[in-house]
C-alpha cells in the first residue's frame, strides 16, 4: 500500500522529476484589514519567495523599490550520530 507521500511524488511526475527540480519560487501580494489593524500594513506586501527543493533554506526578496529588506533562513544540516 502507498503513503501519502508516494501518491503525491507519483501524481508529479515520480522521483526522476523530483530529483531534476531544485528550487521553486513564488511572487505573493499580501494585504489586508488585519495588518493595518497590527500597524504592519505594507509589511509583506509585494514579494518573491524562493525555496531549494533538497534542503531546508529559503529566500525572501524585497521588491525592487526595497532592495534592503531580504531574509534568508537555512536550517543547518544534522550533526551525524554515531
């Protein structure tokens, strides 16, 4: 019986396909009564995301017109146990 997760990677096109992709990105507008609300309005706003695929690390890109605000988060790999 298949997992979940072997649904998911088969209905995708299989483990060749997942291993030939490395990142995927996404442009987000986020907004809304709630972050005004918070004081944060605009805080988010017009940005691009970036993950690698093989390991934990992401990227949060300001827009253009804010080259200075951008994130990085790496998880950094697992000390090998003996």
């Amino acid at each position: 019986m298949s997992t979940l997760v072997d649904l998911a990677i088969s209905a995708h096109g299989g483990m060749d396909r997942r291993k030939r992709l490395s990142t995927v990105s996404a442009h987000l507008r986020v907004g809304g009564v709630l972050w005004a609300l918070t004081g944060k309005e605009g805080f988010m706003g017009d940005v691009n995301f970036e993950a690698e695929l093989h390991r934990e690390r992401f990227v949060k890109k300001a827009p253009q017109h804010r080259p200075m605000l951008e994130a990085v988060w790496i998880n950094p790999p697992k000390p090998a146990t003996s």
